[in-house]
C-alpha cells in the first residue's frame, strides 16, 4: 500500500511539473476588431493590452500569433499567455519569442460594435424625418466602430469625423470636417451639428439609436437602415 501512495504522489509531482509553464506568463486584453498594420508587409494585427483593467485607450499592436488561440472578431477577451524564447537561429524578420495561450480568462461581446450600421435620421429636435435640401433624401449617417468614424449628411452639406470615446454606452464625436454649401434653410443642419457637438451617450433599443447629451436627453433619434 505505502508503494501505491508513493506511486501516486510521484505521478501526480511529475503530472504537475509537466503542466507548469516554462517560460514567463502574462495576462492579456485582446480587442474586438483586428487593425490593420505593416510588418513584413501589410496584414492586420490583433490589439492587445496589458493592463490590469482595461483601458480602450491602451491598445497596442501585436505582430506575432498566439499558439492555440482562435480569435473570433466581435469579442473582448481576458486570456493568458506563456512566453518562451525561441530557438536559434531565429529569421530576421521573425519576433524571438513564442507565444501561447494557456487559457481563456473571458470572452464577451463587445457592446462598443452595436453602433456600427448605416442609420436614417428620424427626429432631432422638435425636427421630424429631416429631408436633404437637394434632393429631398432621407438623411442618413454610417458608424464604424472598428475604424473609430462617422460620416452623415446633415440636409445640406456631409459631414466626416472621428469617434473620439464610445464604450457601448459612453459617446463622445470628435468635430467632424464638412463640406461647406450655403442652403437658404440652415435649420435642420444647425440642429444635426449641435446634436453631435452635444452627444455624450447613447443607446440602441427596437432598431432605433438614441444620441443623448450627459443629462440622458435624446437630441437626435435615428432608425437602422440595414
């Protein structure tokens, strides 16, 4: 008996030095979207970061791959990651360490994606379905979560900016460049432009998005087009 127990607790040392990692481990973010970026030539990077809590303004490109690891594009994921050097000779134009995961700490939606659609403009202000002044259109605005833009027409002249923060709930648009037509009407343009100078947050319920200022007021309601 007393040669069984020694057996298995020689097994058991043996089993778990085997599964302990060798080389140095890490705690990593992986963000939602890949980017795209220049390494050897062009290709798209994952976006990592490494901090404790995570930071949307902390990302950093990753060149290299991550053994094991199957990135779904869409997801925020927690992971864990061994990394080792790699063995001589290693190729100029390769990383010299190694990468592996170890596990999969979370994976989640990212809520930061929903706003990313094309939307038609249905109230802003007292204003109800705003037409363009050309041709009498609907007017529509696309965001991109991913590449972090907005583009829209305002009734007489489009508009092109950046998303400066936008979290899933929080929304901040940076000024947007527009073209500069003068149209005998400025009302609906006016009320567009101050509605995104004023935005702070936002929401999607029943296929509408809801563009509020701090106070929770809606300033610009708008329906999905796709």
């Amino acid at each position: 008996m007393m040669k069984l127990l020694a057996l298995a607790a020689f097994v058991t040392i043996l089993s778990a030095c085997q599964n302990q990692p060798e080389g140095q481990v890490e705690t990593w973010w992986i963000n939602s979207t890949k980017v795209e970026c220049t390494g050897v030539g062009p290709m798209s990077c994952l976006q990592i970061s490494k901090e404790e809590v995570l930071d949307r303004d902390s990302w950093q490109l990753f060149y290299s791959s991550i053994e094991g690891f199957e990135y779904e594009p869409g997801f925020i994921y927690r992971i864990r990651v061994e990394i080792s050097d790699k063995a001589e000779p290693i190729p100029a134009d390769a990383s010299s360490k190694n990468f592996k995961l170890l596990d999969i700490m979370s994976k989640e939606m990212d809520p930061a994606l929903r706003i990313t659609n094309i939307w038609k403009v249905i109230e802003v202000g007292d204003i109800q379905n705003p037409k363009g002044f050309k041709n009498e259109d609907a007017l529509t605005f696309e965001f991109n979560a991913s590449a972090k833009t907005y583009f829209g027409n305002m009734g007489c002249n489009s508009v092109r900016g950046q998303i400066k923060e936008n979290d899933g709930e929080n929304l901040i648009l940076g000024p947007g460049a527009s073209t500069m037509m003068a149209c005998p009407d400025m009302s609906v343009e006016n009320a567009i432009s101050k509605a995104l100078i004023d935005t702070r947050k936002y929401k999607i319920e029943n296929r509408e998005l809801h563009l509020m200022n701090k106070a929770d007021e809606i300033l610009m309601k708008l329906l999905a087009v796709d």
